[in-house]
C-alpha cells in the first residue's frame, strides 16, 4: 500500500509543480488522448462472478479482451531531451464468455431454433489510471520520435455487467469487492508526435502494460498487456525546444 500512496502523491506534486511553472509560461503541454487497451485474466480455479448466472458462466481458463481508454496528460520539459509526464486516464479492463446451451424453450416442432447464437456475459471494470513516466524524445523536427517509461497506479471506480440468456439482454453496474480497489502497473511505450504548428502537435504511440498486482483477487493477470494511443497535444509556452 506504501508504493500506491507513494506515486499518487509524487503525481499530485508534480501537477502543483507543473501548474506553477505554466503560470510562468516554462515550457509545458497538455494532451487529449484517446485508444484501446487489451488485458488479461487467467483463473486458475472455476469461479463464478457474483449476481450472475453462475451456471452458465462459470470462469476457468485465460480470457482476453480489448477496451477503450480515454484521458489527459500534462508534460514539462527537463531539458531539450527529457520530459515528464502525469496525468488522469479512465479505461475498461475485463473479458467476455459465450456458451451454446440449449433452451428447452428454443426447440420448436421444426427443431432446434435459439434466438440468438450463443449466450454471453461481458465483465468491464471502469478504472482511474495516475501514470508518472519519464519520456526521452530526439530533438524536435516536424516529425519526431520518443520513448517513455514509468509507472500507473490504478483505482478501481466500478464494473458493468451485460449479460445475454435465452435472447434476454440485462445490464447493471455495481461494486464487486472481488476486484483489488488499487492496483500497479509498468508502462513502456514508443512512439512519435507530428508538429502541426508552433504549439499543436498530434501523436501515435503503442505501449506495453506490464501488471504488478492482479486485478482481481480471484484472477492472476499474466503476461504483458498492450495498447495504442493518439491524441493531440498543445504547447502551452510560445517558445519551441
């Protein structure tokens, strides 16, 4: 708990510092960034999700799943080279099943006629994401290349349950204390961001997600998970590095 603690109050200091030295038009930008993000979960005993229907979605096995991923990000400049970066990312992380049971109630006098192909539950935890990394980018021309690495401490906000039987669709949202309320991740990405004008600049960049503490308390996340992003970014100092 210490290291959460830890880098949720460099990042609030960092966003003090950084107001402060955009105030005195230093050399600062923000972004909009929007993409996707896929992870994984591995359950390495059956397990049933709560409020659910436990007998067709019973979990075991290793389950992907891309979702979307949606933020801002401050960035102050160190040096010509060197920058940093915080910021407050919201993004989906989950998976999905799908069965082929068959329902008394799909068999007619023609024979087996299900509603819909397959029954499906879809599990997404909404998360608020704090990263603070360390970017190193080569000196700036129109078009120029970077690389970033740090750490997100991640906080779970809540999880959206859609679930499909017999061609009947609910959806709910709710807490799930299965879920750890704060987690850690490494990030790495690689990228390069456009010089549109003097202050507006758009980007594009994979990333590598590298999960220090589960998710969820029933699952272990294994691997490394990965993403895409872009946005656009806006200089807020007149001056160029």
């Amino acid at each position: 708990m210490q290291i959460y603690r830890f880098t949720f109050s460099i990042s609030v200091l960092f966003l003090i510092l950084a107001t402060a030295a955009t105030l005195k038009a230093q050399k600062t930008e923000i972004a909009l960034t929007g993409g996707i993000l896929n992870s994984t979960y591995k359950f390495e005993e059956q397990t049933t999700y709560p409020n659910t229907a436990s007998f067709i979605f019973p979990w075991e096995g290793t389950y992907s799943r891309t979702n979307a991923l949606v933020g801002a990000d401050l960035l102050h400049s160190l040096s010509t080279h060197w920058q940093v970066k915080t910021g407050l990312h919201f993004y989906l992380t989950g998976y999905v099943q799908e069965t082929d049971l068959m329902w008394p109630s799909e068999f007619t006098l023609e024979g087996y006629k299900p509603l819909l192909p397959n029954e499906r539950l879809i599990i997404n935890h909404l998360f608020l994401e704090i990263p603070l990394l360390l970017r190193y980018r080569l000196t700036e021309k129109r078009l120029t290349p970077y690389a970033e690495a740090g750490i997100s401490t991640n906080y779970y906000l809540t999880t959206g349950i859609k679930e499909r039987i017999e061609g009947n669709t609910k959806t709910s949202r709710q807490r799930n204390e299965a879920v750890n309320p704060v987690n850690v991740a490494l990030r790495f990405a690689a990228g390069v961001q456009y010089r549109l004008s003097e202050k507006h600049r758009v980007f594009l960049q994979p990333m590598l997600r590298y999960q220090l503490g589960s998710i969820e308390k029933t699952a272990a996340n294994p691997g490394i998970g990965w993403g895409v992003e872009a946005g656009w970014m806006l200089r807020l100092a007149a001056k160029d590095n």
